[in-house]
C-alpha cells in the first residue's frame, strides 16, 4: 500500500487547533467481532472544525472505529454522541445522522448503472427533500469543486479511480454535513491517482470541515491534521499533533509502527 511520505522530511507546522465545541464523543467505547475485542474502552473527542488521522497497523481497528460514529458497525458497550445526541439505533432518526455525518469508503460505493450527476443528486432529493432543480445545482457546483463536472453525464465505470473518488466526496458533500468520516480513501487508488484526491481533502480540511481519517497517507496527516490518533490492537495508544507524533512520538509501538513506515 502506497505511502505518501515524502514530504516528511519538511517540517510542516500543523494548523491551528479548532475552538469549536465537541461534536463527535466517544466514551468506553467495545465492539467485539466474536472472540476478538476489536475496540478496547475507547474514549475520543472530535471538536468542531477539527482534523484528526487515525493511523496505526493493519487490523488496529482503525476502520471499525470509523464506522461506528454512523452506527455502520454496533457497538457492544459504551456511548457515541454526535452534536450532544446519542447515535440512533434505526429507522429516520439514523437516516438523518448518515446524512448529517457524511463516510467516503475506499471502494468509492457509487451507484454503477447511474451517472455522476444522478449519483450526486439522488440523496439530496430522497433524504433531503431537495427539489431536483436545486439538488442537480448543488451537484453540479460541487462536481466542479472536486474538479470532475465534465464527467457528469458518464457513468462511474467510465472514470478513473480517482474521478470515482472525487465523485463520492462531492456526493457527501450534497448532504451538507457536519462532519466527514474517510475510511481509507485513497487505499484501492493507483500512485498518481492519490494526490488528487488527497488535494480535494486538504481544501476540505482547510475549510473548516470536520473529519476523521483513516488513512496510511503520512503526509496527509502531516499536512492536513490538527490531530493524530494512533491505534493498535483495538486501543487508542497515543494522540499528539502531527509535528509532535512524527518528530518524537512518546510510545513505543508508535515510534516502532513510524520505523517501518517510514523507511519503505
């Protein structure tokens, strides 16, 4: 799997760290998948406006943390709350917090026998109620942010990777979240395909928008994050900002995750 680290070797001083009131908390957070305790008493804090990576080794249980924030995956003891309201088990009310916590999956997840414009629309005027005229507006507005309006008439299978990416970043947008989950978004991706969409995250990220990150990108989190959270073994072993984890991470199995990584 492609790192981008090579401008590691550039002291990046991270931005600034957001005022913003906590927005996504998770307390003594488990999920087990039968014998295997894959989150460990979890207890994170997104604030509003934040950035935060979580990096750490395969199997970690970086991406299962991510997908509980949106009840993709249950948990089996402890709390999550998005902007002070408990995670919905089912039904609307759990419709309306995907809506309100936008997830970009490394498989990109578009619908294949319909177009990018249809792709980008059809949640707005579904989960929204957005009149089709307005949601193929916004669409358009931000397939032209993520640089891929001239694709909207062509269906996924004729994009790159990358374009599909982009695609599902502007589908999430359309929601107008308040947050962004990434699970890895750059991981089926070809090396030249990874930059632009990494760009389209920074600009995000710069923004104002709230996001947590999976990823193996070293440089986006150096570049983008308020924040790094390490994983390993299903715990959250060390939290830093990006210039403090990378320069002088305080544990050992991050310091030995960040040898490995770090040379290849």
């Amino acid at each position: 799997m492609p790192d981008s680290t090579s401008d590691l070797t550039t002291a990046v001083a991270a931005p600034a760290r957001p005022t913003g009131d906590p927005l996504i908390v998770l307390s003594g957070v488990n999920k087990h998948f039968g014998p295997l305790h894959v989150l460990q008493d979890i207890d994170l804090t997104i604030h509003r406006g934040e950035v935060v990576v979580v990096i750490g080794p395969s199997g970690s249980g970086k991406s299962t943390l991510c997908r509980t924030i949106n009840r993709l995956e249950t948990i089996d003891s402890g709390t999550i709350t998005i902007d002070g309201q408990p995670l919905p088990e089912e039904g609307r009310a759990l419709a309306r917090l995907r809506a309100d916590v936008g997830m970009v999956f490394q498989s990109f997840n578009l619908f294949a026998h319909k177009t990018v414009l249809e792709n980008v629309t059809l949640g707005q005027v579904k989960a929204k109620g957005v009149r089709p005229a307005q949601a193929k507006a916004t669409a358009m507005e931000l397939l032209e942010r993520v640089g891929v309006a001239n694709q909207a008439d062509k269906r996924p299978a004729q994009l790159s990777g990358g374009q599909q990416q982009r695609v599902a970043i502007a589908r999430a947008l359309a929601m107008k979240p308040k947050a962004m989950l990434f699970d890895e978004p750059t991981s089926a991706l070809d090396p030249e395909m990874i930059n632009e969409v990494l760009d389209v995250m920074v600009s995000l990220a710069r923004e104002g928008m709230t996001m947590v990150v999976v990823t193996h990108e070293m440089g986006f989190a150096r570049r983008a994050a308020h924040r790094v959270v390490f994983m390993d073994a299903g715990q959250v072993v060390e939290q830093a900002e990006p210039e403090e984890f990378f320069t002088a991470a305080r544990s050992e199995r991050a310091r030995d995750f960040l040898s490995k990584i770090l040379t290849h």
